[in-house]
C-alpha cells in the first residue's frame, strides 16, 4: 500500500515537473526569427535587385509606424539610404523597393513584429558591385518615408542617424522599436521562476509525506511490545493464587 501511494505521489511530481518545463520554455520560443533575407548578408550584389526583403520563420503581424521596416544605406562615411520607405507583408516575408547607388558596401537594417506582438530587429552588410549597364540610383539624406517625397542628394552629403517609431501592442504597451535585445524578456523570467516554484513545491509535498508516513510505521512498532507486555500482565494479576 505504501508503495503503490509512493508511486502515485512520484507521478504527480513527474506531471508537475513537465508541465513547468513546457510553461517555462513556451514563452522563450514565441519570438520570430530570421530565416533568410534578400540579399544575403555578406553577399556580392551585382544587379539591382528590385525589391529587398527579410523572411522570418512565422508570420508578421501587421503594425502602425516604422514597426515593420527595412532601411539601406551606404556607401562611405556618410552614407546615403536608399528606397522609398514603403513595406508590404505576406505572410512571413516583409519587402520594400530598393534601387541602389554608388558601388561599395551597404547596410541592411531590418525590423519586424513577431506573431507574439514582441518587435525583433537586426541589420547586416553587403557589397554592392554593378556590372556594366546597370542604372544607380541617387541617394536620400534621411531614411526615406512611404508617401513623402524627398529630394535626392549627392553622395557625401552628412545623413542622421537612423530613426524608428514607437507602437503600442494590444495590451497597451510602448516598445521603442530602435535595436532591440532579443534574449529572455522579464515576462520569460518570471515563467521560469513560477515553473521552479511549482517543482519545488511538490519535491516538498512528497518529504513530508514520506516522513509522516515513516513516523507513524516507526510509532506503531514500538506500541506493540508494550500492549504485549500490559496484556501479560494483566493475565497473570488474574491468575488465582
């Protein structure tokens, strides 16, 4: 009996556990990440490519702003950005129209807004080395914005660092969406600490219980020599004399 009770208590502890470990690792796993980009980073970009777009491994969430946003510029010390600031999702993918001016090296500066509503940012480099009759396009002085005309400038023309707005999830909080940290959130940590908590909690359960059990067993060994005895006793003050 006691065994079949121990086992029972074990697999509760066992179900508990897991069910803090899946708890835990649920939120850490909700962010997007990327999964390709076009181009690559890294790479040699000999054509104009058109459109540039950053693919991630589950869908974008639609969002108000710069929330979803790609930025090129280069190249130089005082690089120029390039675009028109207009984004279109599909799914998983976000593209904007990019046509790219002087041969060298550009940053691509991408941010997006998980399924989750969290906002997830990175950027990466690449050359941009145009074979014979390809067209360059001029350059703007600050990231371009969807449906605001700017006038192109020369190259070496002093740029503003690069800008993003503000959204508001739909719980009501601000995320500043310039380069944000993507590891563990105070959300993820304080799923972990509530997961530890319930395992810990049962490991106790099941000590006490055990302890109780063994001092009650030790208990009733140590009765039974004496009621034997007060029964002897009891025997022979009755015996007649």
């Amino acid at each position: 009996m006691r065994i079949r009770r121990l086992l029972a208590i074990g697999t509760l502890t066992g179900m508990l556990a897991a069910a803090a470990v899946g708890l835990a690792a649920a939120p850490a796993q909700a962010h997007n990440s990327l999964v390709s980009s076009n181009p690559a980073a890294g790479s040699v970009v000999t054509e104009q490519p058109g459109t540039f777009s950053i693919t991630t491994n589950d869908a974008l969430l639609e969002a108000g702003g710069s929330a979803n946003a790609i930025q090129v510029r280069g190249p130089g010390a005082e690089p120029l950005y390039y675009g028109d600031g207009c984004m279109t999702i599909d799914g998983q993918t976000l593209t904007t129209p990019v046509s790219l001016g002087q041969p060298g090296e550009y940053t691509l500066i991408w941010q997006v807004v998980s399924a989750d509503g969290h906002p997830i940012d990175g950027e990466f480099t690449f050359t941009w080395q145009p074979v014979d009759g390809q067209e360059l396009a001029a350059g703007l002085a600050a990231p371009p914005v969807c449906g605001v005309s700017q006038v192109p400038v020369e190259s070496g023309t002093p740029t503003p660092e690069p800008t993003f707005t503000t959204q508001t999830d739909s719980l009501g909080t601000s995320d500043a969406l310039a380069p944000e940290d993507t590891s563990a959130a105070p959300s993820d940590i304080l799923w972990i600490g509530a997961a530890l908590a319930i395992v810990v909690t049962a490991a106790v359960v099941v000590l006490l219980v055990v302890r109780r059990k063994g001092t009650k067993t030790a208990g009733s060994t140590e009765d039974s020599p004496a009621d034997d005895s007060s029964a002897g006793s009891s025997a022979d003050d009755t015996r007649p004399e």
